[in-house]
C-alpha cells in the first residue's frame, strides 16, 4: 500500500494504519457506539484519542485541529466545527478505554522473527 506523505498526516495517517472499517468493528464489539447522531462521532473519538498520543504536549483544540486539517483543505467537513474543549473530554470519557486496548490487541504482532538475533 503506498500513500503520498502529504496524505500521511492527521486523520490520513491513522486512517491508513487502523482502517475505519476496523474502528467500526472494535467499537461496535465494545458496545460504545453512538445512540444519537453527535458532533463527535465515536470512529473521530478514537482517532483523536490516538492522536492526542501522538501529539501528547500539545492541546485538545490543537490535536483536533491537526487531525481534521486535511479534511477541510479538501472541503470535506462542510459546516462542521471543532467542538469545545469540555466536549471533546467528555466524548473521550464516553468511549473509555477499553475500545482503544481491544484495537491494540487485534493489531499488535511482533516486529522480530524467531530469526531476529536476541529476539526470542
């Protein structure tokens, strides 16, 4: 699979790395999807929550900036508008964690082989 690195920021990047076909799954799987339609859909949640590891010194507003910049450069976000600070952490506190381990655990594999010197 090869992407441009202009693709390969924000949103584009965890999308290319945890597909939202897979979000989807582990979301339903742990029962935190959405009951209403919200501003924050639960998928954003888990790729901002990624994020937020990603970009850890920066702040919530910063973070989601970032993630969905290159949605709005190619005017995909239409009248949509970064939520308020306290909105993002209670969406955060609504998806929890156990969404972001089972993710962890259904994509983790090990990098060394039984070949790999001092791996084993």
């Amino acid at each position: 699979m090869s992407a441009d690195i202009g693709e390969l920021s924000g949103l584009g990047l965890l999308t290319w790395v945890y597909r939202p076909g897979l979000v989807d799954r582990v979301v339903a799987a742990c029962g935190r999807g959405e009951q209403r339609r919200r501003l924050l859909p639960t998928r954003l949640v888990v790729y901002f929550v990624l994020a937020l590891a990603l970009f850890s010194p920066a702040p919530y507003l910063e973070v989601m900036r970032h993630l969905v910049e290159g949605l709005r450069d190619q005017g995909l976000l239409g009248e949509w508008h970064i939520p308020a600070k306290s909105s993002l952490f209670r969406a955060r506190q609504r998806l929890g964690s156990e969404p972001l381990r089972v993710l962890f655990a259904t994509t983790v594999k090990p990098m060394g082989t039984e070949a790999t010197p001092g791996c084993f």
